[in-house]
C-alpha cells in the first residue's frame, strides 16, 4: 500500500506529466510543429533528449508513456450472481411444450 508521502510525490509527477502532455496536445490540436523553450526544457528534465528533433505526435506518446506507471488500475469487484435453481422434472428435456 502506498504511504502518504509516495502518493503525495506519485500525484506530484503525475500533475506534471499531465500539465506537459497537455500542452503537447494543444500544440498538436493547433497544427503547430515547433516546441516553446520551457516545454522543451520541460522535457529535457524529464530525459528526452533534443526534443526539438521530434515531432509532438512521438513526444505526446512518449510523454503518456511515462504516465503510465503512475496511473493507479481499480480493480473492481464484480458481485456473483446468484444461480436460479432449477427443477430437475421441467429440465429432463422431454420436450414438453
């Protein structure tokens, strides 16, 4: 389980990651090809090397790649439905009608 300051600093990450990927897709929603300086300072500090040489569509990947392992999966607990019995005369498969 995660202790408070894990996801505290996990949130942090995130929130940056997801600020950066978001302006990204702007950029990329408006047909722009060149990235601002702090983006790409921004993305340097995260480890991509020469952002500038790299299209937004590929930095947007890699970026929501680097996302991935801070994002949390919810396992949700399917309920068991419940079986009707059924009575072994009407089941036989005699045909009835």
């Amino acid at each position: 389980m995660l202790r408070r300051g894990d996801d505290k600093e996990r949130r942090s990450s995130l929130r940056r990651l997801d600020d950066i990927l978001d302006t990204l897709e702007q950029l990329n929603l408006h047909d722009r090809t060149e990235l601002t300086h702090g983006l790409a300072e921004s993305l340097v500090l995260l480890g991509v090397d020469d952002p500038y040489s790299i299209p937004i569509p590929q930095l947007i990947e890699r970026v929501w790649a680097m996302q991935q392992p801070y994002l949390i999966t919810i396992v949700v607990e399917r309920r068991r439905r419940r079986r009707r019995k059924v009575d072994p005369k009407l089941s036989s498969g005699s045909g009835l009608a």
